[in-house]
C-alpha cells in the first residue's frame, strides 16, 4: 500500500513537471474534441446495440402457399436454413418442415399459430437447440394453437436459470412424437390460464433437480402413451391457484428425486399408468377430485398414494407398492374410494388419520410388516369381500371405527388390535392363522359380531 501511494505521488509529480504536463494538457485537449468524443460514444453504442439488440429479420415469402421447406439450400424447394427469420415470416396455420439437421434458436421469433413437422425417419434427426426461454404470447386473433411433430427440442444453458423453459398462458401447445430435455430450468414447461398442453408418443426430461410441467389457474393437461423421466417431480400444480385438470393415459413415470405427481385441488384422470424408481408416487391434496384405474404405482421411500385435507378419489383394478405406508389418507374431507385394488408391502399397508374416510371392496392389502389397516384419530373404514395380511396386526385402530363384510384376517398375530376408543363391527368376517383374533389394550373398544 506504501508503495502504490509514493508511486502515485511520483506520477503526480512527473505529470507537473513542464515538458510532460504540456504533452498531457494537449492529448486530452485532443480527445475532448467534438469529432472524437461523439466517435467514442458511437462506438460504445455500437457494442451496446450488438449486444442487446434484437435480431434484424428479412422479409420472405414461401415458395408454396402455406408450407416452409427448411432445408439446405441446395435442396431445389428448400425456402432456406434459417429456421428463425423463417418463424417471423410464417403466417397463422403454416406448416414448417423441417430436413434432418440441427438448428439453433436463440429467441423465438413468432407468435403465429403454426405446425413445426420434423421430416426425418427418426425422432431425432432433426434436432432444436433452445438457447433462451420461449414465452408463447399468440396475437390476438391468432388461433392460438402451436404444434411440434417428430422432432428432439433440447435446452442448452450453462447455468441454472429459475422460471421455465417453455411457458404458455392461453391457447395449446401440442407435442407429438417429441422428446424434450432440460437441466438448467426450473420448470421444463409453465402453464397458466387456460393453456392448454397435449402431449402424445413423447418423451420429457427436466433434470432431477427440476420440475417437469407447472401447472397454474385453469391449465390443463393431457399425456397419451408417453414417459416422463429424470425429473424432480414429473406433474405438478400451484398449492393454491390450481382449478385445472390433468388427464394421463397409457404412459409412465420414472426415475424422480421426489414424487411422480403433486397436484392441489383440481381435476385428475388417470388410466393405465405406472411410476416407477420414485421416492413418493402420487401426493394429492385440498379439492383435488378424480379417478385413477388400471394403474401400477410403486413408491421406493414413501408413500405410493398419499391424500391429504380434502381430495376425493376413485380407484379401480389398480395396484400400490412401497418400503413404507402404502396408501395415507389424512384429514375430515379426505375419502377414497379402492375397488379391485391389491395394496402391497410397507409398514402399514392402508392408513387413515384425521378423520379420513375410506371404503374398500374386492380388494386386498397384504404383506405390510406392522398393520394392513391402520385407523387413527376418528378414522373410518367400509371394507367389504376383501382380505388383509400382515406379520403383527391385520388392523390396528385408535379412537376410530370399522365395518368389516365378507372379509378375511390372515397371516396376523392380532386380528384386531384396538388400543383406545374403537369401535368394530364384524359381519360375516373370517380369521385365518392368527395367534389372537381380538386384542383390546384398554378395554375400552367395542367389537360387535353380527351372525
């Protein structure tokens, strides 16, 4: 510090000394000329406008009414390679083909209405490398409908960057045979409004840190035999602005860091589908209301099925797995409805709190290490032609109650093991292989065998 200030006060001292300080004064008289500081100032603008500016696009028209050809120019139809300034110049329900290649994009340039078709035998053969974010804002009396067709889309940013890769807040985004890939977004792809988003033979792949689709307000989603894989959470919704519906059929989900699906309030449908290699399965919660059948739903660490304060679901001809509590269900609002369904493994097989009401028919839980049935806090259940099986209590209950019809308790230490204030009613009820049907910690529950 001692020498950078003598080394300064030297340099004053140089810059008064006579023939030095003559050169200096005419030098910066030189610089303060008009000519040369308005050059200055337009080279710095220069820098400034190539760097911020938008890009410049050409006007063009396509050779055919209707349809872009992107493809070498050396190709005798081709309109061109240029994929941007042909997306500027693209008119409402234009169809872009586009040759096998690779093409950047750097901004999106349109908000037209248009088809983008790949035209290679293999989805990825032709290939768009996204380098910032695509907000779909369509022109007010555009269709307001873009689709995607047999092509790869893959987000090329070097850091993390929050909000979505694609986001859209009116109109329908379609993806047919696409596969899609980010790792640096917060969310692949951002619905609010009444975006709509339809996705058939797809592929979808945020990065495991990442979310795959955001839904907000009235968004809606449909998944047709496609997968969704590496994502932090494949499907999920807004915690309290959520009003939309999700509808997923013959497709899968695999390979999450958290849960296959969260959705808050809301409408589901879901048909044939499978989670696979995910910590949690499906979480649904608040006014979440819906179906889900034919289904297979394997959970590694958590719950497969978890319902929380107010959701009101449907199942049919479906089976959960996981380590640990196969099916929560929790909270006064919170009722399902199981049929045809084989509940599998876990600590506990089905559990209730809070209230929660569950009915049960044709179905069955079994090899759950603790209780099949776990019913706690004024809990209740309706279990009708079914069967339970667990190595120490096939139903376990505390302060809440059970009705049992043509149903079978096997494999169990305890049959019935009630530990404060429950009530059962056993009609028609079958113990198998139990070392004691009924064990009442306090005395203070109630069984009532009908004959």
């Amino acid at each position: 510090m001692v020498v950078l200030i003598l080394a300064l006060v030297g340099l004053w001292s140089l810059l008064q000394w006579p023939p030095i300080n003559a050169y200096y004064q005419k030098l910066m008289a030189y610089l303060n000329r008009p000519e040369v500081r308005s050059s200055i100032v337009r080279a710095q603008m220069e820098r400034g406008v190539k760097f911020n500016q938008k890009r410049q696009f050409t006007p063009q028209k396509s050779k055919e009414q209707g349809i872009w050809r992107i493809a070498p120019t050396t190709d005798p139809n081709s309109d061109g390679i240029d994929l941007e300034n042909i997306l500027h110049n693209a008119q409402d329900l234009d169809v872009l083909d586009i040759a096998p290649g690779r093409y950047e994009i750097n901004e999106w340039p349109s908000h037209k209405s248009v088809l983008i078709r790949g035209i290679g035998e293999n989805i990825n053969d032709v290939q768009l490398i996204i380098k910032q974010k695509i907000k779909f804002n369509f022109d007010k009396n555009s269709p307001k409908k873009i689709e995607f067709e047999n092509l790869t889309m893959v987000a090329r940013e070097a850091q993390y960057q929050s909000g979505s890769l694609i986001s859209m807040q009116e109109g329908e985004l379609a993806f047919f045979k696409i596969h899609i890939t980010s790792s640096n977004y917060e969310n692949l792809i951002h619905l609010t409004r009444d975006a709509q988003l339809f996705m058939k033979n797809s592929y979808l792949s945020a990065g495991q840190s990442n979310d795959g689709i955001f839904l907000q307000d009235k968004a809606q989603v449909q998944i047709f035999n496609s997968q969704l894989s590496n994502n932090k959470v494949s499907i999920t919704s807004s915690v309290q602005n959520f009003i939309g519906k999700v509808e997923i059929k013959s497709s899968i989900v695999e390979n999450c860091r958290a849960h296959g699906i969260i959705i808050y309030n809301g409408t589901i449908s879901i048909d044939n589908f499978k989670i696979e290699n995910c910590p949690g399965g499906i979480f649904l919660a608040s006014g979440v209301k819906g179906s889900l059948t034919n289904s297979n739903i394997k959970a590694t660490d958590g719950n497969a099925l978890e319902l929380k304060y107010g959701p009101v679901i449907v199942v049919e001809k479906s089976q959960f797995e996981s380590l640990d509590t196969v099916i929560m269900v929790q909270g006064q609002e919170s009722k399902i409805n199981l049929q045809e369904t084989n509940i599998k493994g876990g600590k506990f097989g089905l559990r209730l709190r809070d209230g929660a009401q569950v009915e049960l028919s044709n179905s069955a839980v079994i090899n759950a290490s603790d209780s099949a049935l776990f019913l706690e806090k004024k809990s209740a259940i309706v279990a009708k032609n079914s069967s339970f099986s667990s190595g120490e209590s096939c139903l376990e209950s505390s302060d809440s109650r059970a009705f049992l019809n043509k149903t079978t308790l096997q494999n169990c230490r305890f049959g019935l093991l009630l530990n404060h204030n429950s009530n059962m009613t056993l009609d028609n009820v079958t113990f198998l292989n139990t070392q004691e049907k009924v064990k009442n910690n306090f005395n203070n529950s109630k069984v009532i065998e009908k004959k």
